[in-house]
C-alpha cells in the first residue's frame, strides 16, 4: 500500500471538496425547468398537430437558461410573446459537451427555432487544474475543457440542429465572468465569444451578441467607489446565494446589489437587468423570422 505525504492528502481533500462542492450546487438546483423538453413532448405528444398553430421555441444552455441560480430571462420571453410556446432546456452546471449529448431530446421537439446560451462552465473549468477535475468528475467529460473541446461541441450542436430539424437558430454569446473589466477571466470570455461568433458565421445561423451588450452597458457605468465582489470568492458566493434565496427568501437582485454587481448575481449568473438583455436579444430574434 502506498503511503500518501500530507501534501498528497491535503490536494485530494481539496479534489474531494470541488468536486462535492460542484456536485452539491448543480444538483440541488439543477431540477428542470416545468417546461423541459421531456415535459412538452408529454403534453404534445403528436408533435405539431397538438399545439394548434402555435410556433415553439426552445432555449437551450446552463444555468443562465435554467432560471433558477440565474434570473429566468425564458419566462420573460413567454410572458412578451404570448402567442409563441416556450420550452426551457437548460440544465445546470453543463459544458457544451453536455448539451450536445441531449440534442435527440430537442430535436424530437420538431422546434420552429432554438437559441443556445452555452459555455459559461467550459471557461470556468478552465482556471486551473482543479477546477478542470471538478468538472471532469461531476459533467463526465471524457477529456480536458478548452477552446478546441468547446468549440468542437458548439459545431456539433449547431449541425444536429440544421440536418434534424426545421428550426432557425441563433447562438447567444455568453456573459462575462465578473465585472472587472481587466480581469482575466472578464477576458477569458471575450475569446470564447469570438468562437461563438465565428461558428454562427461558418454554420450560417444566428449571432446574439449577448456579451457585447452587457458589456458595453458596464462601461458606460461611472467608477463605483467600492468594486464588485472579487472572482475568488464566486465559488462561495454561488453556495451563498443558493441558501440565501432557499432559507432567507432573498431575491436574486437583493443578492446582486449585496456583491455590488450591476448585471450579475454571484459573477455568473444574471439579475434581472442582465437576463432581460438576454430576452432583449432572443425576441427581436424570434420576432424577425419570417
């Protein structure tokens, strides 16, 4: 039996603690939405022929789509375009890897169109080894999170939808990481926006320039005398969040205005300003198809 040093004990509780701590947040809050795929196709089961005329939408991604940790910008959607049918499929804590494995569940929704709000967990698995394990360990990756595995999943997910489906789709850029504008994970975001941007110009689909418009709604902000809560303490502030809103019954933007952000609530997820940006975008997307 191989004696472990107390550094190896002390790396692999910490492996242990990101990895429950990942486990423990995704699922406590990751029941899906009343109006996922599997519950729509219950309730249609002949597809078209049970929505009456209606046309369907469905918004795909993580966390920021669930609605749940994040401010439900899909519902706001249903509530402006009452004549179209909504179908909520985000799931969180997921990769882009993760949406492409549960496309047949779309698909089999025969959808008039489809947004994808997706990769704000692969940038996050992304700063440093362990975060990277974590994700490993709780989304099943079968290989490290990159920009090439990112980027590889997003065309996946885009060409399934265009050979399987009918839909016109759009792709969200996603939003940054924090409010620090020269922060490198602020940054990291705006490389992976650029591969979103340029796969929805290869594919031929739709470019919600999400990031851009939070962003650009950021800087126009004056200095604040005290800054946003600092990226290392995102990870307890999601878990903060979760028992605030579960136990103390605060809402999202009482938890954002408490980390002093303008757009987000814990450095990921969106207040109620961000994720109506996000409703912005999808409808005037929605409301130009023919």
């Amino acid at each position: 039996m191989v004696a472990l040093s107390l550094f190896d004990l002390i790396f692999l509780g910490a492996l242990v603690l990101i990895a429950i701590t990942l486990l423990f947040f995704s699922r406590s809050v990751s029941d899906l939405a009343p109006t996922n795929p599997k519950a729509y196709l219950a309730a249609h089961p002949r597809g078209r022929g049970d929505r009456g005329g209606r046309q369907l939408a469905v918004c795909a991604g993580d966390s920021l789509t669930r609605g749940s940790a994040s401010v439900d910008y899909v519902a706001m959607l249903a509530s402006r375009m009452p004549d179209w049918d909504f179908v909520n499929a985000g799931i969180n804590a997921e990769l882009a890897f993760n949406l492409a494995r549960r496309m047949d569940d779309i698909v089999a929704l025969d959808p008039d169109a489809v947004s994808i709000l997706i990769g704000t967990n692969d940038i996050n698995a992304t700063f440093g080894f362990r975060s990277a394990l974590g994700y490993i360990a709780t989304e099943r990756l079968p290989e490290s999170p990159s920009p090439y595995f990112f980027r590889e999943n997003l065309v996946g997910i885009v060409r399934t939808l265009k050979r399987e489906t009918r839909a016109r789709v759009a792709l969200f850029s996603m939003p940054p990481i924090g409010e620090e504008s020269g922060h490198y994970a602020y940054l990291r975001t705006e490389d992976y926006a650029r591969i979103v941007r340029t796969v929805a110009e290869e594919e031929g689909v739709g470019y919600l320039p999400l990031r851009e418009r939070l962003c650009a709604f950021l800087e126009s902000l004056p200095p604040q005398a005290k800054p946003p809560l600092d990226f290392r303490g995102f990870g307890a502030a999601q878990v903060r969040a979760w028992r605030m809103q579960r136990f103390l019954g605060k809402s999202l933007d009482e938890i954002s205005a408490s980390n002093r952000f303008h757009i987000l609530v814990d450095g990921l997820h969106l207040n109620t300003h961000g994720a109506s940006m996000a409703a912005d975008l999808a409808e005037r997307f929605l409301k130009s198809l023919p």
